[in-house]
C-alpha cells in the first residue's frame, strides 16, 4: 500500500500572503447571499493568519488540502489571539514609543513588541469570527400550551473544515423537561445541548441532519439550509474537474442544499451527482422513515468561480454530470 496523501500544506511569507489575496478573490466573485457563511470575514480572518505569519508569529498558514481553506488549528489559534488582544495590548507601551526603542535598541524585545502590537491591533479590527455564531428569534410567538416556531442560524466548521451556515426554521412544542428552546423576554435561548447538538448536525448532509433534528423531542423541523464555502483551491493548490485539467490556477466551488416540506426534489450539484451519498443500516432507514412521516424532500445545488477562460469547459464539465450549475468567471487573482 502507498503513502496516504498529506493532507496539511504550510504556506510561508509570500505564498501566504498570495494565498489569502487570491482566496479574498474567489471567496468575493462568487457573490453569496446570507445563506452561506459570511465570505467576507472569512477572507479578512484568512489574511490575518498571512500577516501572522509574515510577522514571525505563526510558523506558517496551514491549509487543509480537503477543503483548501485554513486548517481547523489556524482558526483555534487566531479566535484565541482575538480574545487576548485587548489585554495584550494595554501591556504594550504605545506604538510611537515602542517604534522609538525598537530604533534605539534594535537587538533588544522591542521588535518583538513592535510585532505582536500589529498582530493583535489587526485583530482588533477584524469583523466578528466567521465559524462560531448561534442566533435564534421567534417566527410566530404561540398561545399558552402551543407550538411555536423558530428561526436558527447556525455559523460553525464542519468535519470536512469547511466552513458552514445552518438555517433552520423549526416548531418546538411545550416540553416540561429540557426545552430545546427558551425564551427570556424577547430573547431565544437554545440549551447548551441543543446548541452541541446542532454543531454535530452541521457536519451532516441536509438529508441526514434534518432526520436527525426531527428525533428531537417535542421539535418538528419545516426547513434546513445548509451553505458551504468550499471546497476552494487557489495559490497553486489541487482542483478538480476540468479546471484542474486545463491548469488552472484556482477553483472555487459553494455548496447550498435545503431539505424541508415545501420546494422540489433534486439534485444539481456536479460533486455529489458524481458521488452520491449511499446510507445502509440504521441511517438508511431512519432518513426512509422521517421522509415517509413528515414528507420532506431534498434539493442539492453548487454554484462554481472558475477563470473566464474556462467557463464553457466547466459548464460542460457539470453537464456531463447532469446538472446545470451557475458558474462565475473571473480574471486570474
């Protein structure tokens, strides 16, 4: 048996400066709406880890070849800094006076100073971290003893990394015992289980995890939303598909699915029309069962951010696999 391909690749200095530029690139031409995960921090986030490394902090940007996207360790260890850069920064001395003794003691600390104060200042100025976010609000308030429902939002990494937005539209029934949803005034408080629960959901396809949510007690599920970035190749990175074949220099592609009791049945996504999800045993006839019980139906779709050039290539690609995406043609970053 051969070696398993790596599935890490630490980027250095410029190629990860390059690699956060071109990312912000593809990440921006795809144009998502707020079914997906919040593209636009997830680049400005991406290019903090860049400058981290360029600023001698980070050993590297690690990108996990899976998704082409920051390893799930990248993102830990930034959220972490974040969190430490208020504090961090009120026991740096001011940056003019650091700037002054870093000139007049280059060998001593105050280079080193002089790094981490921009480090933790980008942070500081960083929109709110794209991957850890639970959101909930009431879609119809019920009457004493009646269901009500509710909107979620769910912002997290899934297994694959890739980052992930669930949004759920649910209807929870009174429970005398461990609600899954509380309100506090106006405020909708999910537990702290319910909350774990629907962080595992989220590395679920939407089929899978809208069985899963529907074993809740006292919850009936109406709609799941599940957008994802990725996977998205650029600096060089492995691709697939024809963008691959051609040399492409990067490929970005953005998953959505939605599984609920209204809309049509389908699937127009070139990924999983040429790998389908195939269940046995237990998951098999638990997903047999809930769609025979509340007659929900699946619909799978991908948009695509390939070269300009290769547009037609790749709309030929996802035709020959039966599926008719949108695909988004840009310059090369």
């Amino acid at each position: 048996m051969g070696a398993e391909p790596a599935r890490m690749r630490r980027l250095q200095d410029e190629a990860a400066a390059t690699y956060a530029r071109d990312l912000a690139q593809v990440l921006a031409g795809a144009r998502l709406n707020q079914q997906y995960p919040d593209a636009a921090a997830v680049a400005a986030w991406t290019a903090c880890m860049a400058q981290a490394v360029r600023l001698g902090l980070l050993p590297g940007l690690e990108v996990d070849l899976r998704s082409g996207l920051p390893a799930r360790g990248m993102w830990e260890r930034l959220r972490a800094d974040a969190a430490l850069a208020p504090a961090s920064l009120a026991v740096l001395r001011p940056l003019p006076e650091l700037e002054q003794r870093a000139r007049r003691y280059p060998r001593g600390p105050y280079q080193d100073h002089l790094r981490r104060h921009a480090h933790y200042t980008a942070l500081g100025g960083l929109p709110p971290y794209p991957c850890e976010a639970l959101a909930a609000a009431p879609r119809r308030e019920a009457g004493a003893g009646q269901a009500a429902s509710y909107q979620l939002t769910l912002d997290t990494l899934g297994a694959d990394g890739l980052p992930v937005r669930l949004g759920l539209h649910v209807r929870v029934a009174p429970v005398k015992r461990c609600p899954p949803l509380a309100l506090r005034g106006e405020a909708v408080l999910p537990s702290a289980e319910f909350a774990a629960r629907l962080r595992a959901l989220a590395g679920l396809d939407a089929e899978l995890a809208f069985t899963r949510l529907a074993e809740e007690p006292g919850l009936t599920p109406l709609e799941l939303l599940r957008g994802s970035l990725g996977p998205v190749f650029v600096g060089g990175l492995r691709s697939e598909g024809p963008a691959a074949e051609a040399g492409a220099p990067f490929v970005g592609t953005f998953g959505l699915e939605r599984a609920g009791t209204e809309g049509a049945e389908g699937d127009n996504d070139p990924l999983s029309a040429s790998a389908p999800v195939e269940r046995t045993g237990e998951e098999a006839r638990a997903c047999a069962g809930a769609r025979a019980r509340l007659g929900f139906r699946v619909f799978r779709d991908r948009k695509l951010v390939v070269p300009a050039a290769l547009v037609p290539a790749v709309q030929a690609w996802c035709q020959g696999r039966g599926t008719r995406n949108v695909v988004y043609g840009l310059e090369a970053p």
